[in-house]
C-alpha cells in the first residue's frame, strides 16, 4: 500500500484585545505527507505487516505575543503480526508502534487563556487486540494498550514530562450475547468494562488517580428495524477522568438511544 497526500492551506487570526482593538494575523502552510505499509499473509493464518504513515494539520489562533501557530506534524513506524486460526472463528493483533508529533499545542501556563508549541512529543507502545466467536451467540473482544509518552523538546521546563491527560495502560473487555430464540428472538445484549490508568496534569505535579467504568448496550432487531439503547457508566461512578491546567470529572451515566432502518 502506497499513497500520498497534499494539504495546502490559508490561515487568518483575529484576536479581540481588552481595549476593544483587533490583532490580526495572516498565514499559509502546505505539506506532502505519505504512507506505506507492507502485509504478508501465510497459509497458516499468520499475517506480519509494517507500516509508516505521516501526518499534518494546521494550528490555528495566536499565542500571547500575537503569533500565529505553526502545523502540527507527525510521523508513526509501526510493526506487527495478525493471526486468524485456522477453523477458528477469531483474531489476534500484536502491534508496536513510535509516534513523534512536533509543534504540539499546551496550555501556556504564564498566560492564562493562550497555548504555545511544546516542540516534540514522542509515544511509543504496544497494542494487544483479541475477538472471537465463542459460541454461535457470544462474542468476546479484548484489548490492551501501553502507552510511553515523553515530551523530548520543549521551549518550556517540561522536557521528559508526560503528556496532560495520556495513561500508560488501557484495558477494555467486551462480551456480547444474541438470543437466538423463544419471544425475546432479536434481542442483543453487552457488556463490558473499561480501565484507564493514572495519569498526570500539564506539568506533572498532579497524579490522577486510575479508574475503571463498565458499559451496557441493548439492540433489539424486527426484521429491518433495529433499536439501539447504550448506557455508559453503567453504575454512575464518580471519578476524575483529566487534569491539565484544572481538573475535570469524568462523565456522569448517560444514555444513548438510537434507531437504524435497513432497506
């Protein structure tokens, strides 16, 4: 897989000062970014794969001199290995990835209310992903991720901190179980449950606590019609789920109700 991509863009900044006056600021920025990626699949179910990717995105606003942002840029190398087992209905997923973003966006701690271009954030991780079809009703989905995050260039004194509100572990499991007869014939039922580790504020001085929240859907087809109805936070569990300059607390349990139609 190969592919290309170019982004040419035209910028404007007004910022309204406490005199009633404007500050505006005019800029361009383009870029050509790429990615690669390379798959071999064996008789046996085993696929190695590596890939690179790039990316771009304009910043937009000024910080507090009046400046305007530059792009954030990225760059991601990733290996791994996917696994389908013969005469098995299910999937595994080993991945190791390093992403490097530049020119990131934080909070400018000396002037509340404007942000300024950390320089460079570096992540590296691993990534372990499991489906399968336990029984012609029951599927299970697994994952979990570690995440090494670090700011290795900065204009302020944040160099080898750890980015505001990233956790070094995820964990997630999922079971999902479809009545396959009788009156409730339709009827889909899921659970699962969610962890994130601890993490810190912008300039690590603050520990947020690890959490864990579990999650339920119902989904419930006639013919076409299907209704959906999703609660997170099932048990409305109170916890912090950020700190960067301030600290916000997670989300409250909260209900999704949706319909699709199929024709």
């Amino acid at each position: 897989m190969l592919g290309g991509r170019w982004d040419d863009v035209d910028l404007k900044n007004r910022r309204t000062n406490a005199d009633g006056s404007y500050t505006s600021q005019t800029g361009e920025a383009s870029e050509l970014t790429w990615r690669t990626g390379l798959v071999y699949l064996f008789d046996k179910g085993l696929a190695p794969y590596a890939s690179y990717s790039e990316s771009f995105e304009p910043s937009t606003g000024m910080d507090a001199s009046g400046s305007s942002f530059e792009p954030t840029t990225g760059q991601q190398y990733e290996v791994g290995i996917k696994y389908e087992p013969v005469g098995y209905n299910a999937s595994f997923t080993l991945a190791a990835y390093e992403l490097t973003r530049r020119n990131v966006l934080t909070s400018d701690l000396n002037n509340p209310g404007f942000s300024v271009q950390t320089g460079e954030v570096r992540s590296r991780g691993v990534e372990v992903e499991g489906r399968a079809h336990l029984s012609n009703n029951l599927d299970l989905i697994a994952a979990y991720a570690y995440t090494d995050n670090e700011v290795t260039k900065s204009n302020r004194d944040d160099l080898g901190n750890t980015t505001a509100a990233v956790p070094q572990d995820t964990v997630s499991l999922w079971l999902d179980y479809q009545v396959p007869i009788g009156l409730a014939q339709g009827l889909s039922i899921g659970g699962g449950v969610r962890h994130l580790g601890h993490t810190f504020n912008l300039d690590n001085s603050v520990k947020v606590p690890s959490y864990t929240v579990y999650d339920l859907a119902l989904r419930y087809r006639i013919e076409q019609l299907q209704l959906n109805l999703h609660v997170n936070n099932l048990f409305d569990k109170k916890y912090l789920a950020a700190c960067t300059f301030n600290c916000f607390y997670g989300d409250e349990r909260n209900f999704t109700l949706g319909m699709t139609y199929d024709w």
